[in-house]
C-alpha cells in the first residue's frame, strides 16, 4: 500500500511538472503557419512589409518561433552590412561637406546596428528573448538616427530605403522574440 501512495505522489507531481512545463515547451516549438505570421505581422510597424518579407524568407514556412527569430535577425544583419557598404562607398562620392561628415556618421552607426545585431543573435542563442528582443531595438535606434543625421540633405534614396527597412525588419524580430517564452 506505501508503494501505491508513493508512486501516485510520484505520477501527481510528473502530472503536475507537465502541466505547468508543457506549455511553455509547445510554444516554444510552435510551427510558424500562415496564420502565426498573420498574427506576428499585425503587431509590427508595418504589416504588408512584415507579410512580404515572412512569406517569401526562406525556411520560415518550416521553423519554430526561435528558428523565425534567427532568420530574421540574418536577414536584418544582411540588410545592414549591405546599408553599411553602400554608405561607405558613398562617403568618397560626396561632394556636399556635411553630407560627407554625415554619411560617415552613418556608417558607425550602421556598425554599431550589425554589432546590436550578432548580440541578439548571442541572446537568442542562449535562451534570452528578452535579450534579443532589446540588441534588436537598438539595431533599430541605429537605423532612425541615420535617418536623422541625413534630414534636409541630398542623401542618396537607397540609404534613406535601407534604413526604413531595416527598421521595419527589426519590429518583425521585436514582435517574434516577445512571442518566444522565457
């Protein structure tokens, strides 16, 4: 009788530990379906972008919430490398002065986005959403004060491009890492 008490107060806390545990674990591995990405694109700054980008990266029909996470942030770190190298061949080509200063002003903010970047790749790497969702943030306020830095100037249309979409490729990976359990 002391053996069935015992293995019921063991089967009660198993029961119990997967109760509470198995959730978090499902979303963890929550399949990314059409309707997922629907929900994670309402949430960010720019919906038809989000849909746009989420339904034509690859790999992102077959991942997990943490797997979309990792291939967004790829795609924002390519997003920003090829921003950087576009501003730093412009930076010679520059026949306006302040432009010139503020292309290179630009261009370590664009380095600092690509490091804000691989450490949110690091966070997600290590289980901390939280981390990358605010590496990503700052990759974001990178992006904004190049904007900023390049108002009322003649700057080159791409730069001004590259920074609204890495802006909005940074909200779909702030919307994905709130999703990720902690």
């Amino acid at each position: 009788m002391a053996s069935f008490k015992g293995y019921f107060f063991q089967a009660s806390i198993l029961l119990g530990m997967m109760l509470f545990v198995a959730p978090s674990l499902a979303r963890v591995n929550v399949k990314v379906t059409k309707g997922v990405v629907n929900d994670i694109c309402s949430k960010t700054q720019n919906p038809s972008f989000c849909l746009g980008v989420l339904n034509q990266i690859p790999g992102a029909s077959t991942a997990d919430l943490p797997g979309l996470a990792k291939i967004t942030i790829d795609l924002a770190s390519s997003n920003a490398t090829k921003t950087l190298q576009l501003i730093k061949s412009l930076v010679p080509k520059a026949t306006n002065g302040k432009l010139k200063e503020r292309y290179g002003t630009c261009s370590e903010h664009y380095d600092n986005a690509i490091g804000d970047l691989n450490d949110a790749q690091q966070y997600l790497k290590t289980g901390d959403p939280m981390g990358a969702n605010l590496s990503a943030s700052a990759s974001m306020d990178e992006a904004g004060d190049c904007d900023d830095e390049l108002k009322g100037l003649p700057a080159d249309p791409s730069v001004l491009k590259g920074n609204q979409d890495l802006n909005n490729i940074c909200s779909i990976i702030l919307v994905i890492a709130n999703l990720i359990p902690r």
